[in-house]
C-alpha cells in the first residue's frame, strides 16, 4: 500500500511518490550523498517536475549543474527535500 500524503507541492492529499533530486538517469556523475537526495509528491507532481527536468536537460544533451536540479526541486516543493538513505 501506498502512503498518502499532502503534497508539498500542490497541496494535494494523495499518493506519495519519491522524486530523486539528480535524476537516476545521471548517477555515475553524482556521489552518494546526491542519489539520496529525494522529495515526496504526488504522482501528478513528480511528472511535472520530471516534465520540467527534461526540458532544460534537451538543449544541454546531458546532465544539469547541480544547482539547477536543487533549483527545480525547490521552485516545486520548498526547502523541504532531505538526504536520506533509500
């Protein structure tokens, strides 16, 4: 069973998913403490940041700085996301 929470981002009660920060899809750039790093939104949510993601990610063909995945995840959610192990 799913935990439901009220998405930080929309404000929503549904669902909960896990958003990494650095997407998986880059991970051999990023240490330990970066693949931690993680919000909890709604399945709604996580596609909208994802959606977000892939758009500035296109011109690049490659990862963002840094500080621009901590940036997207924070115009969505606040400074709420922490680090924690999986």
């Amino acid at each position: 069973m799913c935990k439901v929470i009220i998405c930080p981002s929309c404000g929503h009660e549904r669902e909960a998913t896990k958003h990494h920060v650095f997407p998986k899809r880059w991970w051999r750039f990023w240490t330990g403490k970066q693949k931690r790093m993680k919000v909890h939104v709604c399945w709604e949510c996580h596609k909208d940041i994802e959606d977000e993601i892939s758009k500035r990610e296109k011109p690049m063909r490659g990862p963002l700085p840094q500080e621009q995945y901590i940036e997207i995840a924070e115009s969505f959610v606040g400074n709420v996301f922490t680090a924690r192990a999986a």
